[in-house]
C-alpha cells in the first residue's frame, strides 16, 4: 500500500471528502450529478494533511476521467516540448559561453 493510499484511508482524508461532499451538495461541480461522486485534488501542498477545502473538487466519474485525460494530454505535450528544447544543438555562441565556465 502506497503513502497516498494510507492518506486516503485517514480520519483527516475522511473528514475533509464528507465536509467538501455536504458544501457541493453532493452533486458533481461540473454536469451537477449526483451519481458516482469522486473528490478530485485540483492541487496538492507540500503535505497531504495541510490539504484544504479549496484544494478539492467534487466530481462525477465521467468529469473525473475527463479531467485526468486532459491533464495527461498537457503533461505529454510539456514533456515533448521540454524533450524537444533539451535534445537541439546549441547554437555556436551559446558553445563559446559554455566552453568559458
């Protein structure tokens, strides 16, 4: 069992989903379903136990697969870039600034 899996088994975890489940009124943000509700991190802090209520969306299924294949898609694309950015060859300035450190 992972670290996240623990948290997500914690009283705090526990406590945080039911309060942000009551204040969406236990319907999805984005369709307003209230079939298959998943409690989504919009953003993470440095320790899962400082999480907030405003760190959290509560989400359909649907929604939730959605928002994680578009988040996939992103991070590709930026890995492509930045892969991309890093393999060109530096242009013969940039060597000659190299070469003097």
């Amino acid at each position: 069992m992972t670290a996240y899996e623990r948290y997500l088994e914690s009283d705090h975890w526990r406590c945080l989903r039911k309060a942000k489940l009551e204040f969406a009124g236990y319907a999805c943000n984005r369709c307003r379903s209230m079939i298959d509700l998943h409690v989504h991190h919009v953003y993470y802090r440095r320790s899962w136990y400082q999480c907030q209520l405003c760190d959290l969306e509560v989400l359909c299924k649907t929604c939730h697969e959605r928002v994680h294949r578009i988040n996939s898609k992103k991070m590709e694309k930026a890995r492509y870039r930045n892969a991309k950015a890093f393999s060109r060859y530096f242009r013969r300035e940039d060597r000659n600034v190299c070469a003097r450190y």
